[in-house]
C-alpha cells in the first residue's frame, strides 16, 4: 500500500512539473499585421524584408502576443504565390515575383512558429481597388469577368451576390490552407461601399437586414437598412 501511494505521489509531482514546464495557453492574444497602404515591402529588399518582418515578430513576441493575423490578399491580390492571384501591388509592380524571389507568407508562418506563435491569414474577401487612382493589375479575373464586379464611388468590389464569386473566394481558402501550414484564416475589412448620395446605385434582390443605419451590398446592389 505503501509502494502504491509513493508512486502517486510521483506521478502527481511530475505531472505538476510538466504542467509548469508547459501551461496552457490560457489566452489567445493576437495583433494584426496589415500590408495594404505599406509601400516599404516595394522600397526594401528581399532581406531587408524578412529582417522587418522578423523584427516585428520579436517585438509581438516580445509583448506576450501568441497569435499573428498577417495580410496576405489585401485587395484580391497575393502575399504569397498563388496561381489564380496576382502578386500584390504592395509587394510588386505589375504583379511580377519579387526579386529575389520569396514568399512573404511562407516565411512569416516558418519564422512565427519558430518563436511558439500562431500564424493566421487575414484576407479581404471583396476589395479590389482601395482608392480611384489604382488600376487592376494586368492577369486579375477581373479582366476576364468584369460583369462578376460592381464599380462604385471609382472602386472595383467582387459582387458577394454572385454565386461564382462566393465559389472563388472558397477556392481562394481552400489553396491557401493545403499549401501553407497556416492556423487560421479570418475574413476582416469587407469594404463593402457605403451608400452615398452622389451615386445613383439601385437595388437589386434586396435582403432583408435587421440593423439599423446600415448599408451593405448584395446581390450587385447597394442597400440601406437607415
């Protein structure tokens, strides 16, 4: 009997050390890191980039921050090598490879899971153009299939209403999440056009919406619920 409760006082103890070797993660505490509007990524080098990237994880590291939402489609365009994407405009001009050539997600995910963190893709579902002066890079669907788009206030938007669209988002995902060994994907900064009176834009299959003051696109229409 003895024997028995010594053992169990062992398994307990080491147990107890395990756990303070290794506490859960109680918290999930992430940061963002956005590339639209960053014109270093084009100004730097290959190297002074990952040396950037690097530097801004110690620092989150360095903060108690455990996850990391990077930004890898600000504007249906690519922060790493996609096959139905152009490279970014942040990234590139004229949706070339960078040269020398990397895969700013691929290297975020290996350098954020080497310091014990989790790396999760942020992507902007529907903006194509974020300002009147930006063209669509030459090789976009957009090109291919404009009547899959709406223009609005000088801005390019994927229609959310257009089924194809939802499909092509959902392949957009699904290449994302077999290729890199990312922990998550979130969807943020829809951008869908607010309603403004200088714009005619009429509805079309409207839904109905609960919420008040509100604006929102569907089905190739803007919509107010004010």
């Amino acid at each position: 009997m003895k024997r028995v409760f010594i053992t169990a006082v062992i398994t307990v103890a080491l147990a107890l050390l395990c756990y303070a070797a290794n506490p859960p993660k109680r918290e999930f505490r992430g940061a963002w890191l956005h590339t639209v509007f960053q014109d270093q990524y084009k100004r730097q080098s290959t190297e002074a980039n990952k040396k950037y990237i690097s530097n801004q994880l110690d620092l989150l590291k360095k903060a108690g921050i455990n996850a990391v939402f990077f930004q890898v489609r600000p504007q249906s365009d690519a922060f790493y090598k996609s096959q139905y994407e152009p490279w970014s405009i942040y990234l590139t001009d004229g949706g070339k490879a960078p040269d020398p050539y990397w895969d700013p997600l691929q290297y975020i995910i290996e350098e954020a899971h080497a310091r014990g963190m989790e790396l999760h893709a942020w992507l902007n579902p529907y903006r194509v153009t974020a300002s009147k002066k930006q063209t669509v890079p030459t090789g976009h669907i957009y090109h291919k299939h404009p009547e899959r788009f709406v223009k609005y206030d000088g801005k390019v938007y994927f229609d959310p209403g257009n089924p194809e669209n939802r499909s092509y988002i959902e392949k957009i995902v699904t290449d994302i999440v077999t290729r890199y060994d990312v922990d998550g994907v979130h969807f943020d900064d829809y951008f869908s056009p607010i309603r403004l009176k200088a714009y005619n834009f009429p509805m079309i299959n409207p839904m109905p919406v609960s919420a008040k003051g509100k604006s929102v696109m569907t089905g190739g229409a803007i919509m107010s619920t004010s």
